[in-house]
C-alpha cells in the first residue's frame, strides 16, 4: 500500500518529463509532495463533496464505475500513511452508499463494473469485521473464476480495472485458482484477442482495442498507440507485484513484463491530460531499483 503511495501522490510530478528528460529532473521533498497532494485532494473532494451522485462528462455515469474507482484506489492508499478521517469515511461512505455492489450487479463480467471492488477489499483488510463488504465483488470474480471464457478484457484499459482484484482474492484465501485466472485473462487479451493479441512484441506496446490493431494505421502509415492505455497495463502489473507472494510463479513473469513496457519512451509522455503513465513509472522505481 505504501509503495501505491509513492505512485499516487507523485503521478503529477512527471507529468511534463520526456523520455530524455525524465531521469535528470530530481523529485521534491517528500513534505512538499505530500502538501501539494493534499491540496490537489481537498479540492476534489470539496468539488464532489456528494460522493452519491453520478458523474457527467459527455454523458452520465454512475459513481461506482472505474472513473471513481480509480480515485479511490488513491485516497485510501493516501489515508495508509496520512490518516485524516475524512479521507476514510469519504470512501467507506461512498463504498457504503452503493451497497457494497456493481453498477450492473453481481454477474457482471464488466471491468469498469468490478474496478470499484478493487477499494472494497481494501476497506475490508482495514478491519474485517463484515463479509457483506466483499460479498458482491467476490461473487463476481467467482463467477468468472469458474466459468471457461477468457475474452472478457477486449480493451486493454479493463487489464488494470480487474487484475489486481484476482491478485486480491489469490493472496487473502491463498486459492491459485484466483491467480491462474488472472494470467489466463492477461494472456489473451495479450496474446490472442483480436488479430492475434493487443500486444505488439516487436514494439513493445499495447493497441488499445482490435479497432487500432493490423490491419489499421494512422495516416503517416504507422501504429497508433494510446499512451495511457499502455499506463494502465503498466499499473496493472505493479498492483499486482504487491498483492502476489514474491515465490509465486508468475512473479517473475509480471516483472519482465513490467520491465518491457518501462523501457518504452511513449510512457513518459503524457496524452490528453493524464497521468497513468507517470503513476506506474514512480511505482516502479521501488519495485525494480
């Protein structure tokens, strides 16, 4: 959790830093850091004081789905080493008010949907005292768990919206099966969905989705590739490098794969105003130095 940290409160400070820039740029002081986080986090929840209603942005979204989630998953890896109790009871709130569910209930196999049950589980770590708070989350999973498909990530934002949550389950009841489904859904959406996987090995990098995969390309003739879809997987993989057992047999494996996409210079570069990117570069850097 506090390797998260790291990633969260310094996901802005990378965010003008090229590829060539990157390492010469020293960070600020970790006090400075951690105000300007707070300040930045007040705002929000200032802004959005009721966590209830739904967000809008070209159209309207529930506030369970990945976009809050998201948050969340920040906040309360924050609230690990900086306690205030509004930071708590802002996500339990929000967590409590959706029933502890899923925009689309229990059988979803959505990983928009299930993003949220990434912040339910750690609630639930924080003091397990009530099932009910991973209940729908684990349903879900266990669904998907036992039953064969493997085609549900057919985007690649879904990678970092779902995985971490089977790493989750595999490390608090010690199944592998949670952890095998995991690297099976990994796997195809990497290596087989759509023409033959989202995942470019000659480059290095992932397509979004099979509607930017060969056979299409960008009128200058090459690939496009989404920067912060390339984030998610990066983060995806590093939160999944927390949960695992370091003896685990895919350990080794997420790890060079984390090493493959860190060593491209797109993730430095920073799309559209996001920052997935710089929140797995920072990450990493306890994690692989």
């Amino acid at each position: 959790m506090k390797k998260l940290l790291l990633s969260f409160i310094t996901a802005t400070l990378l965010s003008s830093m090229s590829a060539g820039s990157a390492g010469a740029q020293e960070l600020p002081e970790q006090k400075e850091t951690l105000a300007t986080i707070v300040k930045v986090n007040d705002y929000f929840m200032k802004k959005y004081a009721d966590y209830t209603l739904p967000s809008f942005f070209g159209r309207v979204r529930p506030s369970n789905i990945w976009t809050r989630g998201v948050y969340y998953e920040g906040l309360i890896a924050l609230y690990s080493i900086y306690p205030r109790e509004d930071y708590y009871s802002y996500t339990y709130d929000w967590a409590n008010f959706h029933k502890w569910g899923m925009r689309n209930g229990n059988t979803t196999r959505n990983a928009d949907d299930q993003c949220c049950g990434q912040v339910y589980i750690d609630l639930y770590n924080m003091c397990p005292s009530d099932p009910n708070m991973i209940r729908n989350i684990k349903a879900s999973i266990d669904m998907v768990v036992n039953t064969p498909q493997v085609n549900d990530w057919d985007w690649i934002d879904a990678i970092q919206m779902a995985m971490p949550i089977y790493a989750k389950f595999g490390k608090m009841t010690g199944e592998q099966k949670y952890y095998d489904k995991m690297w099976d859904l990994y796997s195809y959406t990497r290596n087989t969905e759509g023409e033959a996987g989202m995942y470019n090995a000659k480059e290095g990098l992932w397509w979004r989705d099979q509607d930017f995969d060969p056979p299409y390309k960008e009128p200058n003739g090459k690939n496009c590739y989404w920067s912060r879809g390339n984030g998610w997987v990066y983060a995806a993989l590093v939160r999944v490098l927390d949960e695992i057992p370091a003896d685990e047999a895919s350990t080794m494996k997420a790890i060079s794969e984390v090493k493959k996409l860190r060593a491209q210079p797109c993730l430095y570069t920073e799309w559209h105003g996001e920052s997935a990117t710089d929140y797995s570069t920072v990450k990493n850097i306890s994690l692989l130095h």
